[in-house]
C-alpha cells in the first residue's frame, strides 16, 4: 500500500485556452506522488522530440507541445511515452495518447479537457 501512495499518475491535458475553446499547449501532469528523472518521447506526425525533467510534483506540469491546436484541427495522433522513478527508486514507464482524428470521428471534436485515453 505504501507503495502505491508514492506511484506518480500521469496524464495529458491541454492548456491555454483561446477564444473559441481552441487550446494551444498540451501538458503532462502528475496527479499522483513525486516522478523523478522523468524522461519524455513524444511523436505526432513526422515529428519526434525527447525531453527531459529532473521532477515533476503532485499537481505539477510540464509542456510537452507548444502548438497543439494544429494537431487538433488536422486530427493528428499524439504519442506520449514517459518512464521514470518514483520516491523509492523503482522505475515505472507510461505510453499516453490522444487520436485526435477518432475523437472527431466519435463527434468529440470540441472536447476541450482530454485525459489519458
């Protein structure tokens, strides 16, 4: 149980609101205890980008996409994969996506808070 107290929760959220309900970052967050040596891929259509955080706190985020409403209005994929260490030392990993193009498809196209899918 102790164990899981300290295990980070990561998701994606969007950020940075624009008229319209267009929003411009993406983040990751951690809802959960402290990631350390967090190390960021992410990919989205011919782009790949690594990243890299020594922490990320309870409630804390960081940007992973800069200008996330093209890739929404193109109804591009986005890949999230992050591994990390928790408050023990003990390493997790987490793949995150969001398929823009199935969420219109689905008729979510104005969903404006998207988490892990």
């Amino acid at each position: 149980m102790r164990l899981e107290s300290v295990k980070p929760a990561l998701s994606l959220e969007p950020g940075e609101y624009l008229i319209g309900g267009e929003f411009m970052l993406l983040y990751l967050v951690n809802d959960g205890g402290t990631a350390r040596d967090v190390r960021i891929d992410v990919s989205y259509e011919n782009t790949k980008e690594s990243h890299f955080v020594p922490s990320i706190s309870k409630d804390e985020k960081c940007i992973v996409i800069q200008n996330a409403s093209d890739l929404h209005k193109r109804g591009s994929q986005v890949n999230v994969c992050a591994s990390y260490k928790d408050a023990y030392g003990k390493k997790h990993s987490e793949s995150l996506s969001i398929d823009f193009g199935k969420l219109k498809k689905e008729g979510r196209a104005n969903t404006l808070r998207i988490k892990l899918l």
